[in-house]
C-alpha cells in the first residue's frame, strides 16, 4: 500500500496549486449574449492576495488557495486585527472594440462571518507583488468606495462587486489598472467572527476561483453624458450615486462624476440619508432623477440635528417629540404649571429651568395668563438635549432663644444648607447677671444631618426634608464664682481692718 507523510503531502498539494494557477492565469470564457450586440466575456486573476494586520511583515498569502477579509481575532496568540483582499484582473484580455455595459467582480465564500458584513472595494492606485505583498507595504488606494458588497453569514455563496467604472477606465485606458482592494466597511480593532474567507485563484475547481464578469456592448453605445455633483455635505463625507438600480461610485462636495448612458431614459439617484455621527445627518430631498438626454444636475443635502427631551415631572411641561430636526428650525417649549407649588408643610417644588445640552436657559418674563410663563422657544443649529427641570425644596429653620441667626430659607434637596449664630455668651439677666452670671451657647439641635460638629456657632445640614435646628443655651457660672470668692475675700478683709482698727483706738484710750 502507496503512503504519503504529511510533509509529502503538502508539497504535492502545493505543486498542484501552482500548476492550476499557471492554467487559469488570464483565462477567459464567452457565454452567451442576453442582448443582440452584446457578450459576455468572464475574466480569471492574474494576481491575488490578502495582508493580515494581525502579522503586518510576516504575512505574505499570495499562494495560498484562499483570501480573507474583515476583522478577526487569534485566539491562540491573542491577537485582534483586520485583513484586505487584492485581487488583479488582466482586462487587456478582452476583444477590442466593444463597451463596457457591466462588470461584476465575484467572490465565492467558503468561510462565513457570524453575522452579515459590508465589505468596500476600492481601486488600487499603485504596484503590488502577490508574492511579497503584507500588510506594511501596501500600495496607495482610492478612498472612494467604487462598490460595496455584502456577504451573509453563510457558506457556499457568492459575493458581488460592481466594478464597471473602474473596469471602464482600465480597458479605455484612462486608469492604470493596479487592480482592486477589498475591505471591510468599518475596521475595528476589537472585532471577532467578522470576516469572510473566499477560494483564491489557487483553489483547484474553476467556477469557484474569483471572477470578472464583464458584459460588452458591440461598437459605441453611449449617446449622452449625465454630469452629477452634490453639495452641502462636509469635508470626507461621501454620497453614493446609484445609475439604473445599480451603485456607480461615490462623490463628495466639490467632486463631479461623469455618467455615461445608452438611449433611452435612465434613473441617477443618491443616498437620501447619510449619517455623520449619532446625532447629526445631511438628508437629500431629492435624491432621484430620470434622464433622457445630457447635462448636469447637483444633488443637494442639509443638515439634521437630533433633538431630545426630557422632563420632570413630565405632566408639568409639553414639548416637541424626540427626533431629527432641520437646520435651523424653531422649536416651542412650554411650562404648564406655576414657578412654585407647595407640597406640604415646608416642602415644595419649584421650576429650576431649562437646561439646553447642561445649560441653563434664560426664560422669557412671565406673563398673567401663561400659568408657566411665556412658552420659550429655542433655534435647533446643532445637536441639542433640553431638560425641563423641577426640583423638590425643603424649609430650615434655625432658630435660638438668644442672637440672631442666619441661614433659615428654601433649599433643594440634599443640597447643603449653611447656617450661624451671631454670638455665643451673652450676660444673664437680673442680680446673677450683676453677679457675672452668663448663658452661654452649647449646640444645635432638631436634625440628625448635620456635617461637622453641631457645637460650632457655624455650621451646615444636608436637607433629606424639612428641618428646625435651635440653637440650646446654658448657663455659665464660671464667672460667678470668681466674683463671689472676690467679694467673700473683700468683705473678710474689710472686716478685719475694721476689728484691728478699733482694738488701736482701745489701747489709745488708755
């Protein structure tokens, strides 16, 4: 019995590649036409490869018998990154003397992502070796999306590009023909299962190897040109152009393309929509045209601003629905209810404002018959996030029998309130207060929020409701006794001298 060790085998295989690629190199093959005066003429690669970000010098697949696009991750080196498809067409192989009416760059995927992925080609603007190609030696590429392609997430499938206007330009010879890049749409740096793997033209059956479908139009079929430009979209924003149900390329403000067309009426639209961020769009109110004859015509977008709101209580206000808004639109707010409405017993709630993207608004002055004030209107220029605001208010009231405080008023909730008392001893009334008697300031009390120690004259409370502090006073007797003991001290002295006094006059006497 023949056997093969797993070395063995792999060069066989290999060998076996490079002589299927040397017989389908710049192959070609002729279906039948669907239209009087046209062919169709299926191209095979002369060259492709596909650089991994993950082993930007290590990797070099040009012989390999498949190609990979999208974002993938390693999980055995841990290892996050995005792979490129570039794909060569030799379009010199087609007859000359013809049109090109279509070209259809195919894929056949073997290998899908988890989920559906938007995959951009793009035409190549430089040299490019299938051989030695990674991903730090890439050639220069058109960011202009020549077409974008979608592949589902299943296997055994094909996925298309319509590449007609780079095809066109190669085969008339306006455009180098390098060939076209394929890419994932968005590229993320931490993105798994989102990439697709397709037989390369090393892939040993034929009809799934990658493909260039061109349908050819005998002689000369253009009769006019259609000249399309957008404008009002910002710098690196691009708009699609799609010609008969089919996307042709992409333009940005202050770009023109130039669209050829056979006789007869044709459709050119534009992407209606396109989305700069989350919360700002341009729209085009007239995105399609029909043509029948030449000239020039400019799609034109304007901005959209989303505009959210958010009230509370929300029965106290009315405003506009959440939602994309025009440039420079006006929109109405308006309050329902009163500045202030009383709740309970020292406790209320009071209107704080309207708060445009967290700042606070300036209303309009009130007027007698706007139960919430005159209704404000505010200019939607940009994005924008509006608040209507109430706020829950509590009373403190801080009291003493003795001084004058401060700090008693109307606070929000859990706020911090300060307040303070004017003096902390004062002299007692009456013979003590003769006597040095003094009442003296110990501490507040009533609330069991206070921050810090309730023994200072100043001090603050975090108001969680409605609060009365009182200042508590006592009487300090310190100084009555050093009086006393003064006076006891004085008085035994004078008694004394009064006693010594009159035994010297007794003794004189005698």
């Amino acid at each position: 019995m023949f056997h093969m060790n797993v070395k063995t085998t792999v060069v066989l295989l290999v060998a076996l590649t490079m002589l299927a690629s040397v017989a389908t190199a710049g192959a070609t093959s002729t279906y039948p036409s669907q239209e009087p005066g046209t062919r169709t003429i299926t191209l095979y690669p002369a060259a492709d490869n596909y650089p991994d970000s993950k082993y930007p010098i290590l990797g070099t697949y040009g012989k390999m018998s498949f190609l990979y696009v999208g974002n993938s991750y390693d999980h055995v080196q841990d290892i996050w990154g995005s792979e490129r498809i570039y794909i060569r067409f030799n379009v010199s192989d087609l007859p000359r003397g013809f049109s090109i009416l279509k070209a259809t760059l195919r894929l056949w995927q073997y290998y899908a992502p988890a989920s559906e992925q938007t995959y951009e080609a793009h035409r190549v603007l430089g040299e490019w070796d299938e051989k030695t190609q990674n991903w730090d030696n890439q050639p220069r590429w058109d960011p202009t999306v020549t077409s974008e392609g979608t592949a589902p997430p299943q296997t055994e499938v094909a996925v298309e590009w319509d590449i007609t206007k780079d095809v066109s330009g190669w085969y008339g010879g306006q455009l180098r023909n390098y060939g076209t890049m394929i890419k994932a749409a968005e590229e993320e740096v931490h993105l798994a299962d989102a990439s697709s793997g397709f037989w390369s033209r090393e892939y040993p059956k034929t009809e799934w190897q990658p493909q260039l479908i061109v349908l050819l139009g005998s002689g000369t079929t253009t009769k006019y040109t259609v000249t399309v430009a957008v404008n009002g979209l910002p710098h690196g924003i691009n708009s699609t152009i799609t010609v008969d149900g089919h996307p042709y390329g992409s333009v940005s403000s202050g770009q023109r393309v130039d669209v050829p067309f056979g006789p007869g009426t044709h459709s050119i639209s534009t992407t209606d929509i396109i989305s700069a961020s989350s919360t700002t769009r341009y729209r085009c109110n007239e995105s399609e045209l029909l043509v029948n004859g030449g000239g020039n015509y400019t799609f034109s977008y304007a901005p959209e601003y989303s505009a959210t709101f958010s009230t509370e209580p929300s029965s106290y206000f009315e405003t506009p629905a959440n939602g994309w808004y025009p440039n420079a639109t006006v929109l109405q707010l308006k309050r329902l209810e009163r500045d202030v409405i009383v709740t309970g017993r020292m406790a209320r709630i009071a209107f704080d404002g309207w708060y445009i993207n967290s700042q606070k608004l300036v209303e309009a002055p009130g007027c007698t018959t706007c139960p919430g004030g005159t209704p404000t209107t505010i200019l939607v220029d940009r994005p924008v996030t509006v608040e209507g605001r109430y706020r829950t208010e509590y009373y403190l009231n801080a009291t003493s029998p003795i001084g004058k405080t401060e700090g008693s008023g109307w606070y929000a909730s859990d706020s911090t309130a300060s307040f303070s008392l004017d003096t902390t001893r004062v002299a007692s009334e009456g013979v003590g207060g003769w006597l040095g008697l003094k009442r003296a300031f110990v501490r507040w009390d009533g609330s069991q929020n206070f921050l810090g120690l309730p023994t200072e004259p100043q001090g603050s409370i975090i108001m969680r409701g409605p609060a009365t502090i009182e200042a508590i006073w006592q009487d300090d007797w310190s100084s009555v006794t050093v009086n006393l003991a003064l006076l006891i001290t004085f008085m035994f002295g004078g008694i004394v001298a009064v006693v010594v006094l009159r035994k010297r006059k007794v003794r004189l006497a005698r």
